[in-house]
C-alpha cells in the first residue's frame, strides 16, 4: 500500500509588523518536491491552514479524512507550539500516524521537544530532503531508523540523536517547489505592503550564509557555509514561476544575496528571459555588500529589481562588532545611497535591547535611522534565538525572562538590558517605530512618494494600525 503523506502548514498568525501578508508554504513545497520526484509511488498532499482559512476543527476533520500514514509540518521558533499541536491532532485521530517536524527551531532543541511533545515521533535536523526521504523509506520498512543521519527520535525511552546529515552538494540537482500541489491557493497568497493584490510567489537561490552574526539562526542551520544554485537555474526557476503561474512578484528569500559571486550573471540570465525594469522582485543583503557593487545593483534594477532588505542592525560601531557583522557603520549609509540613486526601495532592519542598551543609545539609534533616510524601517528586539550565541550566551547568564517560544517573534521583548527592564524595551521598541512612522516629514514623503511601493507601503501599514498593536504589548 503507498504511503500517504500530509504537509501541514498550521494555523498561526501573520508577523503584523511587515502589514498583512500570507506566504506560500515555501520550505513544504521544496520537501514535497522531493518527496514527488524521489518517490513517486507516495501520496502527497499539502493542507495549507492559512491560505484555507481553517481553525484547529478543520484541521482535525482534514487529517481525517485523507487518512496519512505520516503528518509532517514545520516552523520558526515563534511557531513550535502550532506545529506539535498539528502533531497531537494527527495522533488523537489516529496513534499510528507517524509525526514529524522540522526547521530552526526543532533542528536546535531537538531534544528539549521530544521531552516536551511526546505527540512528535521523529525530528527532522538541518536539510531536510534527503533525511525525510529515507524517513518515509523506513516507515515503509525499507530503511532502518537508527541508521538516517540528520534524524532525532525516541528509542525504548530514551533519546536517540543520530548524526548531522551532511548537506546536498548542487543545490541545482533540486526540483523546482511543488507550487502545483496548492494551486487552488495562489490567488490568496499575498503581501499587500510589498506587492499589491499581485500574485506573489516565494523562490530560494542559496542556502546559509559565510558571514557569523550572533542574533542569526541560518549560519548555523547551514553548518556555516553559502550554497548557491547557478544563475542560469535562478533565472529560469524565476521565469518558471512568472510565465506557468503568473507570479507577478516574486521573493528571492536567499538569506545573503552576494552580488559580487552571482549578481551581473543573474542580471543577464533574467534579460534573456525578458526581465526588464517594469518586472519585480525582492531580496535581502548585507549592507557592505551592496556599498561594494554599485554597478551589479543598477544592473539588477533594470531587470525588474525594486525592492532590497538591508540588515542595517545599528548604527553603533561597537554593537556591530558586538553582533559580529564585520560591517562598519558607513556601510549601511553609503548602501542606502545606492539603492535610492536607482529607485530600489531600502528597507532597514534594526535591532534595539542588547546588552549593553540605554534609553540614551536607542534614541541615538532613532536619530541614526531617521538621518540615514531609509524607506522603510522595522524595527526589532533582540530575540534569543535557539540555535544562535546570543541564546547560548543569554541562557548561560540567566537574562531570559520569557520563555514563551510563542512570544520569539522580535516583535516581544525577550530580555531586559544592564539598565532597561524587559517592560522598558518593550515601551523603547514602540517608540522606535513612533518616532519613524510617527515622524510628519516621514509621512508625507511616505504617503505621497513617487515610489509607488513606497506610497503603498505606508498607506498600508497606515491602515492596519501597527503603532496601536505596538502599543498593547507594553
């Protein structure tokens, strides 16, 4: 008999500080991918609770009624709790429903969650392709468990971690995301900030990041390395999602984007392809990495580029080196202006609540960012991360007060710093986005912009009132 497989993308809420949006399952339909080209004699189905719009009721009658042998699903930390709730549904249907997860947060505390949810069976670590293949292979009675790297799970009471699986060496050998598998869905995913009522698609070309900052959970997800399809696959897996799915704006969800390994060949891959300026498209960089090729950027405008995330931090010397970036200041001013010179939008991420923090050295960092004029700015709070060194380094000296994983989100104040409560960053944080969006000539640039983006982004964000829910959370 086939085996029949559930991806479950469970129902959460939408991360409010970048507006409404709802992204496709992007890292299920990659699995599934593999999963359907590997082995074809598999069941596959991807319930999709967001897009759905199903409530905890629903996803319990659809387990049901498809009736998998296996239920799998995964998701950040601020996610674990929905993903072993999906897990203990599918067992109160059905004790022989085998259930696994994975991603960041579960590949970090594999074993605090198997303590934890005895509903989860099995933790799939790190890269997940290979390992849940031979996982299914085992269900199936093909493969021994206690022989599939990368794999974590009980074993006659006790835990039983195997080893790291080693990581896929041509990220090219990959299928293109199994998009087919929630078809019914793509007019409902969205980002209106970003894109519109467009449809918006998600597509990975890398995987990991080289560089070590101590707040990130990729580097080392990744084992530290930067992996990255050809630019030639970039292309064509971008021209894919545009012409068989109409994917009017798409998100290269790259974790470092690295212009001077790939960026000019990307550029001339899409202009063969019939990118051009009109086309657009998204992705996230460093900001010396930018600084440094100002002609790869303007290249990568005229083919439909619009839009960069700049992981700006802070604009202290000494919190940078603090968090490991290997960027200095400048970098992040000198960055912006070369996003504006070709009308990309610049979008900062800030960090407020490290530990050396102060009521004084957050507004000199309000006043950093209003002066350096980025487009947008979203504001976070250090966040200890499992699996990163500011969690290794806040638990080890007892400096985490909350230890809901629901709250880990950046948008909830995790720690207190040497001299500001847990409360006051909070309150702190709220003012950073006041003192941005809250600021008369910020508004007006944003509101009447001739960026298009930009104009939509702030009246967007406008509207869905995201000072107020800042505000609540104090």
């Amino acid at each position: 008999m086939a085996t029949k497989l559930l991806f479950v993308e469970p129902p959460k809420d939408y991360w409010f500080l970048m507006g409404e949006y709802l992204p496709p399952p992007t890292a299920l339909l990659a699995l599934a991918a593999y999963v359907e080209r590997e082995l074809k004699d598999t069941e596959l189905k991807v319930l999709d609770c967001q897009a759905e719009g199903l409530d905890w009721k629903g996803v319990e009658k659809r387990i049901a009624s498809f009736g998998p042998s296996i239920v799998a699903t995964s998701g950040f930390t601020c996610n674990a709790y929905v993903c072993a709730k999906v897990a203990q549904i599918a067992k109160s249907i059905d004790p022989g429903i085998v259930t696994v997860v994975g991603g960041q947060h579960f590949s970090s505390m594999d074993e605090e969650s198997l303590r934890s949810f005895p509903e989860i069976d099995f933790i799939v670590r790190g890269e997940g392709e290979r390992t849940l293949v031979e996982l299914i292979k085992a269900v199936r009675g093909d493969e021994d468990v206690a022989r599939i790297n990368g794999l974590s799970f009980r074993q006659s009471g006790e835990i039983r971690r195997n080893p790291d699986r080693e990581l896929i060496e041509d990220l090219n050998s990959l299928p293109y995301p199994a998009y087919h598998l929630v078809e019914g869905n793509l007019d409902r995913y969205h980002f209106k900030m970003m894109a519109g009522k467009t449809r918006y698609m998600i597509l990975e070309g890398s995987r990991g990041c080289a560089h070590r900052c101590s707040f990130c959970t990729q580097w080392r997800h990744w084992n530290g390395t930067w992996r990255t399809k050809t630019p030639q696959r970039i292309a064509e897996e971008m021209a894919f999602l545009r012409d068989h799915y109409g994917g009017e704006f798409l998100w290269l969800t790259d974790d470092n984007f690295e212009f001077g390994r790939r960026g000019r060949q990307l550029a001339e891959e899409l202009k063969l392809r019939g990118f051009k300026e009109s086309s657009r498209w998204f992705f996230q960089a460093r900001s010396d990495d930018i600084a440094r090729h100002p002609e790869v950027v303007s290249q990568l405008r005229s083919v439909g580029n619009t839009w960069q995330l700049i992981g700006v931090e802070n604009g202290s010397a000494q919190l940078l080196k603090d968090f490991k970036k290997g960027e200095r200041v400048e970098d992040a001013v000198q960055a912006v202006k070369v996003l504006k010179d070709n009308g990309i939008l610049a979008q900062a991420m800030v960090i407020i609540g490290s530990r050396k923090d102060t009521r004084q050295s957050i507004q000199q960092l309000r006043d950093f960012v209003l002066d350096l004029e980025v487009d947008l700015a979203i504001f976070t709070a250090l966040t200890p991360m499992p699996g990163t060194e500011v969690f290794e380094e806040a638990k080890r000296n007892g400096w985490i007060d909350d230890w809901n994983y629901a709250n880990y989100d950046m948008a909830h104040a995790i720690m207190p710093t040497e001299t500001l409560s847990r409360k006051e960053v909070q309150r702190e944080l709220y003012n950073c986005y006041k003192s941005f969006f809250g600021s008369p000539p910020t508004i007006i640039k944003g509101l009447f912009s001739s960026n298009e983006q930009k104009k939509r982004c702030y009246r967007h964000l406008a509207g869905k009132r995201v000072l107020s829910t800042l505000r609540h959370l104090i």
